[in-house]
C-alpha cells in the first residue's frame, strides 16, 4: 500500500505537460494496486519476486524524477 501512495503522490505532483512521467505514475499506481487485490491467493514466493521487481523501478522513476527536478527539466 505504500508504495501506491509513494506513485499517487508522484503522480498528483507531476505537471499536466509531463505526460510521458504521467503514465508512468499511473502504471504503478495500478500495478500496486494489483498487488494488493493478489496478496490473498497469489504464490508467496512470486508473489514477492513481482513485489520487489516493481519496488526497484519505482524506485529508479523517482530518482529519474529527482534528477530531473534538479536539472529544472520537469514541471512539477
């Protein structure tokens, strides 16, 4: 759950103009949000290798995010 927080916050952050970071935001906004509706009947081993793919490209999104916050090449 919180990492679909930590991509809704991006996602309502981010400038109507960055459309390309826009839908990546939405993509794991869902994609957090599929994980939780599978916590319950999904295989515990894959189920946290998916988990821990996604939480390693949110985490290069926001860093993509920072860098470029502080180039001033993203409106936010």
């Amino acid at each position: 759950r919180v990492l679909e927080d930590h991509a809704q916050f991006l996602l309502d952050a981010l400038a109507p103009e960055e459309t390309e970071d826009i839908h990546r935001a939405m993509y794991f906004v869902n994609r957090f949000d599929t994980f939780l509706s599978r916590i319950n009947t999904a295989s515990l081993v894959e189920f946290a290798k998916d988990v821990k793919q996604s939480a390693e490209e949110i985490r290069q999104f926001k860093l993509n995010i920072i860098k470029k916050q502080l180039e001033g090449k993203i409106v936010i």
